[in-house]
C-alpha cells in the first residue's frame, strides 16, 4: 500500500505504544483520581484581570492585540461562564475506551502492511506453480 509507508507505519507503532502506556499507567489513573475536580479559569476573564492589573503595560499595542485574540479564541469553549468544573476521573474513564478502540484500529491499520505482502507471495508462489507445469509439460497449455 503506497500510504502506508514505513515512516506512516513506525509512527503507527510509537502512537501503540503511548496509548497502551497510557491505558496502563498507573500513575495516570492515581493522578485521575487524585486530581478529582477542578476549576479552570474563563482566559478571557483572566486576560481582562490582568490588563486592568497593568500587566501589559510594557507591551506594544500589536502584542497586546496578539494576547487579545489569543485569550477570546480560547475562551470561546467557556460559551461566558467565569470557570469550568473538570471532572478527571470521569474524563479518564471516558477515555479509556476511546484509547482501547484507537489500538484496535491502529492493529487493523498494520495488518493491513502484512496482507499485500502475503498475497504478493502467493501470487508469485501460483505462478511459479503454473510456469513449471507448463515447461513439464504436464498440463494441456499448448
């Protein structure tokens, strides 16, 4: 398969290899758990704290601009809510699964590297087949 070439497929294997480290880490799923809830502050509400603090005095005003967009772009996911309550445990448990069908994918996705080589060698292996029955002489191909 010409897209899945082995630069494709060894970062495949790396991207297995941290799904399943992080499926099976413990200090993840205790940090998960640990962690518990947590509140999350709307950056545009803290962008607008800290510019009426002075912190961006000494910036220029293109800068400013630049760290404006930045917080409203990022606040857009708080839809003018002040904080957002985050639940790690029940993202964790959530994840899970997802990651258990992203590694049953990406298993299909390299098996898929074996087949072509398989049918290429049982072609190659019926046709050798075929070409010595027909310099045997055994078969009617004349």
């Amino acid at each position: 398969m010409e897209w899945l070439n082995k630069d494709v497929f060894g970062r495949l294997n790396v991207l297995q290899a941290d799904i399943d480290r992080i499926m099976h880490d413990k200090a993840v799923s205790e940090n998960c758990r640990k962690l518990g809830y947590v509140c999350v502050e709307n950056p545009a509400a803290a962008f607008t704290r800290d510019a009426r603090a002075g912190r961006f005095d000494g910036i220029s005003d293109e800068a400013y601009q630049v760290l404006q967009v930045n917080a409203e772009g990022t606040a857009l996911f708080w839809r003018d809510r002040q904080d957002i309550r985050i639940d790690y445990r029940d993202l964790y448990l959530r994840l899970i699964p997802l990651l258990a069908e992203a590694l049953s994918v990406l298993d299909r996705m390299l098996e898929m590297d074996r087949i072509p080589k398989e049918l290429q060698y049982d072609c190659e292996a019926w046709t050798r087949r075929f070409t010595d029955i027909k310099d045997s002489g055994e078969g009617a191909y004349e």
